[in-house]
C-alpha cells in the first residue's frame, strides 16, 4: 500500500478515521479514536514487537477480536488502513526523535467553556495494548506501579470501582491528565534502552504474533513477583494491601 501523505493525521482525518471507527459495518465494539491512540501508544512503547497479525483485530473488536469491518470497495479499505498506520507510525516517530513533544490524544468535555479531559477511553486503550504481551509488561505493573497508577485507574475496572471512592477534584483530575505524557515518556525510554542492549547483546528483541490476550494483573499466585523481591507474588505485590 503507497502512502503519499506520512505525516500526522489532520484534523479532519482523524475525525475521518474516528467516524470509521464508530459506524462501520460488521463492527460493534470497535476502539474510537482516543483509544485508539492509547492502544497504539502501548504497542509503540512495550518491551516487544506486536505484529499488525496480532493488534489490527483487536482495534475492530476490543471484547474479543473477531469482528471485522465490512469496507465499502478496496478504496475505502487502503484508505482507513493508511490513516491507522499513519497514525501508529506518528506517535512512533514522536516518541523516538522528539518524546517531549508527545502528547496523547484525550476527548475533552466542554463544560461551559472549561474542558474536562476524558481518561477512561485512552487509558482503556493503553491496558489493552498491555494485555497483548501481559508477561512482558510485568516489570513495569509490578515492579513501577506509580507509572502506572493512573492509566490503571481509569483503565481498569479496578481502578473505576477506586475512582468511586477517591472522589478526586477538578483540578486533580486534571493534574493526572497533564502527567499522562510524562509517563508515556519514561515506559517507552526503559523500554527503548531495552530493546537497545538486547541488540548490543546479539539477541533480537521478541515479537508476539496472534495469541489469546490475557490480563496484565493475573500473575501466579505462587510464582516470584516481577518487581525482583525475591517473595512470592501473593507475599509481594499480590496482596490484597498492595493491590490499589
């Protein structure tokens, strides 16, 4: 497929991509956009490679990753296949020559003038893009929890059922908004030396093809906690007091 435009998606094709999203045939529980771009981010900033194979059909059916859209003629298909690689490839190349102008993309409500950034669509999106190499994210949800500790709270039904309870203001809702692209930053910058030694070392970094997904928070009870303890999980990381 030739692309003459390898750009960042405008505006318009975004809004183009994103009503793709929504009202396409043959899909019911397709990704929108926002988290679109926080299952893309994920998959740009994990610890290995995850084939198009692998993440493609989980962007038309999040629950299960079966659906497909039905695409009006080939047109329209290279079309909305171009945007999404397009897209994918623009947060890739942010964050490899620019990080700090990396900035996720959030729904906003308007509120009388005062937006409100919306974070459970792109946080959503993020912890599905974990749940695809759940055991190579292990490190970072068990051993880096505070990078995590937003994206999990408004990507997770654990971390809603907690949102209930904290009953965070405005402006702190908004301040975890504001930090998401700084955590971005630091999960792409460990594993990008990552990726880095392992080739210095010889060895290739994995690629995960198409495998069931499973979720990042399942780890055996009585294996050894990822964050290097030395304790069991269950000891460690997964009790109950260390859980939220």
């Amino acid at each position: 497929m030739e692309l003459t435009n390898q750009g960042p998606l405008t505006d318009e094709e975004i809004e183009e991509l994103d009503q793709f999203l929504l009202n396409a045939e043959g899909i019911e529980e397709s990704m929108d956009i926002s988290t679109l771009d926080g299952f893309l981010t994920a998959i740009v900033c994990g610890p290995k490679t995850i084939m198009p194979s692998e993440w493609m059909r989980w962007v038309w059916d999040m629950e299960n990753g079966e659906d497909a859209p039905e695409f009006e003629n080939q047109a329209q298909a290279q079309r909305t296949l171009g945007l999404l690689m397009r897209h994918m490839n623009d947060i890739a190349r942010t964050l490899h020559t620019s990080p700090e102008q990396y900035e996720p993309l959030l729904m906003e409500n308007p509120n009388g003038g005062d937006p409100i950034p919306i974070l459970d669509e792109w946080c959503s999106g993020f912890m599905k893009g974990v749940q695809l190499d759940s055991d190579g994210w292990l490190p970072v949800i068990a051993g880096k929890p505070d990078w995590m500790s937003t994206i999990m709270l408004y990507g997770t039904e654990e971390g809603w059922e907690a949102l209930k309870k904290k009953n965070l203001s405005l402006d702190k809702h908004k301040a975890l908004a504001d930090g998401l692209a700084g955590t971005v930053q630091k999960i792409h910058g460990l594993w990008l030396e990552q990726r880095r030694k392992q080739i210095a070392d010889g060895s290739l970094p994995g690629v995960v093809r198409r495998e069931p997904a499973r979720d990042p928070n399942k780890v055996g009870r009585n294996e050894p906690c990822p964050c290097g303890s030395g304790k069991k999980f269950k000891q460690c990381h997964g009790s109950a007091d260390r859980l939220h």
